[in-house]
C-alpha cells in the first residue's frame, strides 16, 4: 500500500480501506452508513467520510465542482478531483488507517475512472495511472462494493429526491448518454479488479444491506 505498507508492522490492528462506488442514485451513502453501524457493533472503530469534500480544503473544491456555479472544462474537472484526493488521503485516510481504524469511504479512485476518465473520455491521457497513484499515496481499498442499478432506475430516483426538495449535484444532472458511460466504467472495473464485489442495488434497502453482510463475510473481513 505504499506509503500505508507500514501499517501492519505499527499497530497488531490493521485499519481496512472500504470503499462504497455506484452510480448516483445506487443507494451507496444510505448503505455505507448501515455497514458503519454493523461493524461498529462487531467491535471496530470505523470512519466515515466521503469524496470530494471531507476536508476543509476539499470542501471549498467541492462547491466548486458540484454546486453549478463553475463548468470547469474536463481535464481541470480531473485535476480538481485528484487535488481534493491529496488532501483526503493525507489528512484523514491515512492517519485513520494507521491507528487500526476502518475506513469507509464514498468514492474513491474507481469514481474518477468511471466519471472522469470513462464519462468525461479522457481514458487516454499520458501519464494519468501516474497521477492517480500520486494523488493516492498509494493507498488501495482492501474491499470496493460497486452498487449496481441500470441507469433508468437511478435517473428515476434523483429525479424523484429533487422533486421532494432534495439538491442536486452538478454531474446528477448530466446527460443520460453520459451517465450510461460511467456504467460501462463500472462494468468493467468489477470484471477487472477482485477486489470490487457487486451489489445489486434494486431490491428494498435491508436486501441491499444483506447482500453487503455476506460480502464481507465472503472475504473474511468480520
């Protein structure tokens, strides 16, 4: 894990990167915060934090990217993604890591190949694996749930939370044609990386819930 392969060595418990990806409107934040509470309940101390703005730096990225106030162009939409990244990393991830904790965590690396590189078609810049891994300090999720949910059912779902008052982000209201290339991202990110275990997101929330228990305890983690 690069700059986190110490960990093992500095503490008898090992912290454990989870990463929570989908598309929006998968339900991932709602099951993120379920599994924290379960695995709480089996003895851990568990963080939750989210990408971007889970800083007091990134937090001010993050309004810039989301809010609509600012378009930026997609390589500066890349670049704000990575920096807010740096920062997440250095001042949360890592020192939680490091002190045994388990990190749970909305959005990781996956989200910016599925939005940036795959949705915004920039998947062939040089040097972009470089940038990733210098933006992550080379720390890698232990375990990625992707939440699958055909693009219909989420562009249904966001369209019915903004229409009970809930705001939506920026990229929530990109095209439909955008939103189905970052499926395919994510497609092909679970049949490329072991680590990503696929849940279906369509069924009632405590079946979602259920499926991530028994991922979890497929790996052996709990």
């Amino acid at each position: 894990m690069g700059k986190g392969a110490g960990r093992e060595q500095m503490n008898n418990s090992v912290g454990r990167l989870i990463t929570f990806e989908g598309g929006d409107g998968s339900g991932k934040s709602t099951q993120l915060h379920m599994t924290a509470t379960w695995l709480q309940e089996h003895g851990h101390e568990v963080i939750v934090t989210h990408e971007p703005g889970d800083t007091s730096l990134g937090s001010e990225i993050r309004s810039i990217l989301l809010e609509g106030k600012h378009t930026p162009v997609p390589e500066c939409e890349l670049l704000l993604f990575l920096a807010d990244r740096a920062q997440h990393v250095s001042e949360v991830i890592l020192p939680a890591l490091d002190r045994g904790a388990w990190v749970l965590c909305d959005r990781f690396s996956d989200s910016t190949m599925a939005y940036q590189l795959a949705g915004r078609k920039l998947a062939d810049l040089d040097g972009l694996a470089a940038m990733l891994e210098f933006a992550e300090s080379g720390v890698t999720p232990d375990l990625t749930l992707w939440f699958d949910l055909p693009v219909s059912e989420a562009i249904h779902r966001i369209r019915s939370r903004s229409s009970m008052g809930e705001e939506s982000t920026r990229l929530d209201e990109e095209a439909q044609s955008f939103h189905e290339l970052v499926y395919a991202a994510f497609t092909e990110l679970h049949q490329a990386y072991e680590r990503i275990i696929r849940i279906d997101a369509s069924g009632a929330i405590e079946q979602v819930q259920e499926q991530v228990q028994a991922a979890f305890n497929v790996r052996g983690m709990v």
